[in-house]
C-alpha cells in the first residue's frame, strides 16, 4: 500500500550508496538480538513478496520508477549461502508470487504472478500504460510453468495464462484445500481501488468494453466490494479462468461502510484528498487461510474479519465468525483501541485460536503517527499507528498490541516502522510470528501466552531510516535447515524505499528452535498455512 503513495511522490526518499553484498551481525553497528545477518542479493529494485517449494525461493521485484520487474530464483539448499539460479524478467506490479509441484517431484512446476498495475497487454514483455484508468488495459494473475528437472531446474519459463481481475491483484491468496479431489488450485485475489483502473474506480467500474474482462458489468461495485476467485486446473493451467462466484465484502457495523482514505489523510496532512485516488473502498488487502481449520482472516482495509471456509473452497463472508474494528473509526465500538489506518495483513497461530491483525499506516515517524480528519462519530486528531493487534478467533476478544518503534523508536525523519508482513512459525510447539517491520527490521514475537507478548529476537540493520533496514516481508522456511549450527533461517526482502541500494532477498540466522522432523515444511506460500 505504501509503495503507491512512494510511486506518487508523497513520501520522502533518501538516495545512498550501494550496501555490501554480504555482512556479518558481529562487526557493525546494527542492533539485533538472538539473529545474524548472513547474506543479502542486491539487485536494485523494490523487492516484493517470496515464497518457497523444497530447495528453492521465489522472490518478486518491480521498481516505481521505470519499467523493471519480474522474480528471481534462489537455490537454498544451503540456506547460509544462497545461489541465483534465475532471474526471470515480467514487469508488473507487485510481482508477488504462488509456487506448486504438480508431479511431486519437489521442484516447483507452475508460478501464479499478481500484477496490480495496468499494462498495455497481458504478455511479460507489455509496456504500462500511462493512463492507470487505460479501459483496455490489463491486469490481475499472470500464470506460467516452469520446467521441473532438478539436475537443471527452471530452465524454461514460459507463461501460458493471464486471468484479468477488475482492481488487478494486489495480493494473492493460495487454496489448496480440494486439489486432491479436484486437482484444482483455487487463487484468492485481493485488490482495492485506490488508483483507478480499466473496470475498477467511481466511473471506471462502468466500463463494460475491456477485452480482457470474462465478466463485463461485475462486480457492478464503484468501491470494488468482493474478493475474485482463480480458477487453476492442474492438468491444464493454461485453461485457468475467473469463477463466477465473488464472495462480497461489507463492513458490519461501520459508521459509514467504506474505507475513507481522506478520513485517513492518505495524501498526507494539508493535501488535497483524495487528490489523485480513488474516494473509498470496500475491499481487502489480503487473506490468510488456515487449511485444517477450514478458515480465512480478511485483512479487508477498514475491517478485519475471520470467515469459515465452504466446501467449494468459497470463504463465506456473508457470516464472519469476527469482525474486528478500531474504535475510532467505529465510533467507540470497535473491539480494538486506538486507531487503524489500514487492515493490511492477518496470521493465525497454529491451532487457529488466535489472530494476528496488521495496521499498515498511512503516516510517518517510527513509532508511526497519522493525521486523522474529522467525521461525525469522531474528532481530528493525532493517533499512533502501524501496530499489530492480538485477538480471540472465537470471540474477538481484544488480547494485546505491539510496535517495534515502542522498544526501540527511531528519530531520523526518513524513519518509518510499521508492521508490514509475516508469517507464524509452523511445526514447533510454541507460536511464534515473524515480521516486517520496514524501516524497523525484522523480529520475532513470542505470542504462545497472547496477552503477554515477546520480542525473542530481531535484527535491524545500522543506518537512519532507510538507509538501514528497508524490509517488506519477513518469513521462517524450514524446508532446507542449516547443515550445522543452531536455529533456522528467516527469509526477508528488503528496498522498499530506496530501490537503488536494496539488499535483495536478506537471509537471517535466527536462534529459535528447530521443528521436529514430522514439522519440518517442504513449501510455504506465506498466505497459506497448510
């Protein structure tokens, strides 16, 4: 979300030299506890969303400022030294990925690509359009397979489908809960209108003629107000199509019933709003499934919700089982104190008691603060923002909150540290949540005791602001473990601010425990907890 207002010029970027390729926790002045710093992959650009199938990592990249984009590919056998197997060119925005191995060989096979940008086609090589609203532009998921030898894996890459999804795709969410039944893949896409796009937006929604939409008029939303569902045949992914079913989205119990981004001052105090965005949203940012469980949390922009998940695969948002909201949107009822700028993010622990919801802010400082506008149901004013929220799955109870800049704030006026993304630590007894924290680094919470929450390590790498950390998203994969030495790696990408000098993928030897054989993951799409 942030990115966009970067894109746009309404927040400050500082330019700085390139950083080391590697760097070692014991001879700098980075602050960490209980992680070390053993590689980092610099490749000039934003790096996005990662995820990961046996011995590989999957990384998206993009750049705001020029055409760049595509992912890369790293071999993480060993996970202290990282080796760039491929570098695969596909502009687009944000580039943030899904991987499956289809013939169980342990080596990913098809890729599912989000593209939250419009662009003149739908192929790799099309140029953007310089008009966001551009009615015959494309959008959505890009899909490819990739050729699965593992003495020369990935060699080919070739893309067989694009599915175009009104608002494009943000975020995309992975159900693989009917696959063996099926042998389908369902992909949830999460996308917003805050820039206009070819159908998406207060009059472009009315735009019925885009060559690539499979279903002109719907969703006859100006604010969006559903999540669109990927249909992906595993026999055939070049068949993949849109489902005509669109689970909707609404805000029970809110004042006004949409994400007001000028309620939020989203383009910044004393600018004019909405200015070059869209007025509002109905919508989410994103969705994590908890497969055994059979549930889905809906970081949906105004609201958080927790949903059971049908046995079509279909979350049914008609009945959350929670909806969280901030108290000051709500007007006083919300189940969270305080102020949320944007519900952008949500975990689960493992035994899908407990959720985790992430408050991206719209505004500044580390810890961050917002400049809110008057509403009926509240006054102007100041609020802290970019924490995370604990609650009760069952009850939404509220449980506790935290920000890293509490433990160790950061006066530099480029510093910016809210929550952003992670992942719960799977297959080990305690529940344990790794995140991003941009400007803030990277840490992890021990949240077993959920009123009682604890930072057991972090690191953040020296430098004011960007300059130091620079992180998008941070995520613990045990598929590969160190070949010696304690604890496991934790994966982060990092430039998300200053692309010219981005550490790429960053890998971390963080000291917590390792799971047993029997809990030891072989892939992990972040969204997906399976």
């Amino acid at each position: 979300m942030r990115r966009v207002l970067l894109a746009l010029g309404l927040a400050m970027v500082v330019a700085f030299g390139t950083m080391p390729g590697a760097a070692g926790a014991s001879h700098n002045a980075d602050q960490h506890r209980n992680m070390k710093l053993l590689s980092t992959s610099p490749n000039s650009a934003i790096n996005s969303d990662l995820a990961f199938l046996g011995n590989h990592a999957f990384v998206g990249y993009y750049r705001n400022d020029r055409a760049v984009g595509g992912f890369r590919i790293f071999d993480i056998s060993n996970p202290a030294g990282p080796r760039l197997v491929r570098d695969f060119s596909c502009d687009g925005l944000q580039n943030d990925p899904i991987v499956w191995d289809r013939n169980g060989n342990g080596v990913a096979d098809l890729m599912m690509l989000a593209v939250d940008r419009t662009m003149a086609s739908s192929e790799c090589g099309a140029a953007r359009s310089a008009d966001h609203g551009d009615p015959t532009g494309w959008e959505g998921v890009r899909i490819f397979e990739m050729s699965d030898d593992p003495a020369d894996p990935f060699a080919e890459i070739t893309q067989v489908e694009a599915v175009y999804t009104d608002c494009g795709a943000h975020t995309i969410t992975l159900w693989p809960g009917e696959v063996d039944e099926t042998n389908k893949l369902l992909v949830y896409v999460s996308s917003y209108p805050l820039r206009a796009g070819p159908t998406c937006g207060d009059t472009e929604h009315l735009n019925t003629t885009n060559p690539y939409d499979e279903d002109p008029g719907s969703p006859a939303n100006p604010e969006h107000g559903v999540i669109q569902v990927v249909e992906v045949p595993l026999d055939d992914p070049s068949a993949a199509s849109e489902l005509a079913t669109q689970p909707a989205i609404s805000y029970p119990g809110d004042p006004d019933g949409v994400n007001d981004w000028c309620e939020r001052s989203v383009t910044g105090p004393g600018e004019p709003c909405p200015g070059p965005f869209e007025p509002a949203a109905v919508a989410c940012h994103d969705i994590v499934v908890h497969v055994q469980a059979r549930l889905a949390g809906g970081a949906c922009a105004e609201q958080g919700q927790v949903w059971r998940i049908d046995e079509n695969g279909i979350p049914d948002t008609a009945n959350p089982i929670q909806v969280a909201d901030d108290a000051v949107s709500s007007g006083g009822s919300g189940n969270i104190p305080g102020a949320i700028d944007f519900f952008h993010s949500a975990m689960f622990n493992n035994d899908a008691t407990v959720v985790n919801w992430v408050d991206e802010s719209f505004g500044s400082g580390c810890p961050p603060m917002t400049t809110w506008q008057a509403r009926p149901w509240h006054p102007a004013g100041e609020h802290k923002t970019g924490r995370m929220f604990f609650s009760r799955v069952a009850t939404g109870a509220f449980l506790s909150e935290f920000q890293v800049g509490d433990l160790r704030p950061d006066p530099a006026p480029t510093a910016y540290c809210s929550a952003h993304m992670g992942m719960a630590v799977m297959g080990i007894k305690r529940d344990l949540l790794v995140n991003a924290w941009y400007t803030g680094g990277v840490d992890v919470i021990d949240f077993s005791k959920p009123t009682r929450l604890k930072e057991i390590a972090y690191y953040d790498i020296a430098g004011p602001g960007p300059q130091g950390s620079d992180n998008w998203s941070a995520y613990p994969y045990t598929g590969p473990l160190f070949k010696r030495g304690p604890g496991i790696p934790v994966y982060a990408s990092d430039g998300v601010h200053t692309p010219d000098s981005a550490r790429g993928m960053v890998v971390f030897r963080t000291l917590i425990e390792k799971p047993s054989r029997g809990g030891i993951v072989d892939h992990l799409n972040p969204q997906t907890m399976d």
